[in-house]
C-alpha cells in the first residue's frame, strides 16, 4: 500500500458530502440506495453516533419506499451489524434468500454470527462465502472468529490475506485491518508489534477516529496518561461516543484527578442510559452493568 495524503480521512469525509449534495434531488430506488450508502459510509467514517443514527433512520426510511430493492436490502442488513443489531440482520436475509445465498449475503450472516458469539456457524458461513469470493471483509470477519476462538496467530495471518485483497484506493480499509492486527498483538502482550501496526494505520489514512482510539488505549495501557488522556480527549470530541467518555474517566482515576474521573463517568452514564431509553442495542452491556 502506498502512503495516503496528510488529510485522507477529512479528504474523503468532504468528497462523500459533496456527492450527497449532488444526489439530494435524485428519485428512485438507486438514488434512495446511493444516498444511504453515502451516509453510512460518513459515519463510518467520521465515527459520529449522531450520524449513524440518522444514516440507519434514512436507510430504514428509503427501504420502506423500496421494500424489493435488492441493494437496499444488503445495505439495511448491513446497517443492523453497525447499530449492533445481529438478529436482525439474520432475519432480513432469511427474508430475502437470494441476497442471502450470495456471498455478500453469507459474509453479512457470518458477521452476525460472530457479533452473536455463534463462531462455529460463523467461520462455516464465512468460509463459504471465501469459496465464492475472497473478499477483504470475509477474511476481516473470520479473522474475529479465530481470534475469539484463541487462535490469535490464524487471526493475524487472516487479516495479512485481507490486506492482501485491498488496492491503494482503499486506504480506511487497510487502516482498519492494520487497527485489527494492533489489537490482537496488544492482547498477545507485544506492544512493539501493536504499535508496528498503529503506525502503519495512521500513515496510510491519517484522521481516522477508530485509529486515534485504538493509539490513546495503547498509550493508556503503556501508563503515558497525560498523552492518552490528550489522545481521547480529540476522538471524544470529534465522535462523541460514550465509550470514550468512559475511556477518559479511567485515565483520569489513574492519573489520580478524582473530579474529571467522576464528571466523565457520570458522562458515560447518562450515554448509555440514552441510548437504552432509545431502545438501541450499540451500548445495552453497558447500561446492563450500571
């Protein structure tokens, strides 16, 4: 992969709000299809909760004008595994069996699955879905199974075989499985290779939240907490995710400030309680314990 511009992520973020612009008077079920595409993609991207939301009302929307329409129907599946709704996605391929036969179809179950905890159903769906086509994001989506099932270095190489399928176009992609091998070899406890991999991911796509988050744990897990508590502070934000928020009163009870501790846990709360009052399931396990 060759090394992306000083602003690739904020790049790309302005190129999809210009081609929403260009799409606002289009009709149809391709434009509704394009447009929720675009939308998710930006929060994606951006990692902004508020824009996910909106990008899974306007998918929801869109789908009910064109309930046939095989592409919104994937992108509605899709969307389900972002708000972390797995059942759902299961549900919507079961009811369209031809999208569900496909390998875009299998790799969405096979991600459903995983998010579900089903692994072995998961790794025979998602190997399926290999045979057909060696897709980035079936091989990414195994790559959790093995690393769920233990088997960190059949994870690694997985997500080596990923990056392996992505073209120098597909920057947030490869920082994304960059991000992914960080995190396996910070769990294996060899924070050289972690941050190897960080580097990488913030070389190749520079800007993007869920890099900048995976930098500010490791630095918080190697004890250097002004810089993490600097590192979440600019994700948080950006994005305004609660796990953040969470993530920042940890830092601030180790570095030993009782009162930021407190105001950022007592943030996260208040987050978590939101979002189950919106009967959202991203952060359930967490309001669960609170």
């Amino acid at each position: 992969m060759t090394q992306a511009t000083a602003g690739a992520c904020a790049d790309e973020l302005r190129l999809l709000e210009e081609a929403l612009t260009s799409l606002a008077g289009a009709d149809g079920a391709d434009g509704a299809t394009r447009r929720g595409y675009l939308r998710l993609r930006h929060a994606r991207l951006s990692g902004v909760l508020a824009e996910l939301r909106e990008a899974d009302a306007a998918v929801d929307a869109a789908l009910r004008r064109h309930p046939r329409w095989p592409d919104l129907c994937y992108l509605r599946a899709s969307a389900d595994l972002d708000m972390h709704r797995p059942g759902t996605t299961l549900e919507r391929l079961d009811a369209a069996p031809e999208l569900g036969r496909s390998p875009a179809g299998l790799e969405l179950r096979g991600a459903a699955l995983e998010q579900l905890g089903r692994y072995p159903q998961a790794e025979d769906c998602l190997t399926r879905a290999l045979v057909a086509d060696p897709s980035w994001q079936a091989l990414a989506s195994l790559a959790l199974v093995r690393a769920a099932l233990g088997d960190q270095e059949g994870a690694d190489a997985l997500y080596g075989r990923a990056e392996d399928e992505l073209t120098a176009k597909q920057m947030s992609a490869f920082a994304w499985v960059r991000a992914a091998r960080g995190d396996l070899a910070s769990a294996s406890g060899d924070q050289e290779a972690a941050w190897a991999h960080l580097r990488v991911a913030s070389a190749a796509y520079p800007g993007y939240w869920l890099v900048e988050s995976r930098v500010a744990r490791l630095l918080c897990q190697q004890g250097r907490l002004d810089e993490a508590a600097d590192a979440y502070t600019a994700v948080r934000a950006r994005t305004g995710r609660p796990e953040l928020a969470q993530a920042l009163g940890e830092v601030h009870r180790r570095r030993g400030d009782d009162e930021q501790a407190a105001r950022w846990q007592a943030i996260a709360r208040a987050e978590y309680a939101a979002s189950a009052e919106r009967a959202e399931s991203l952060y359930l396990h967490h309001h669960g314990r609170r």
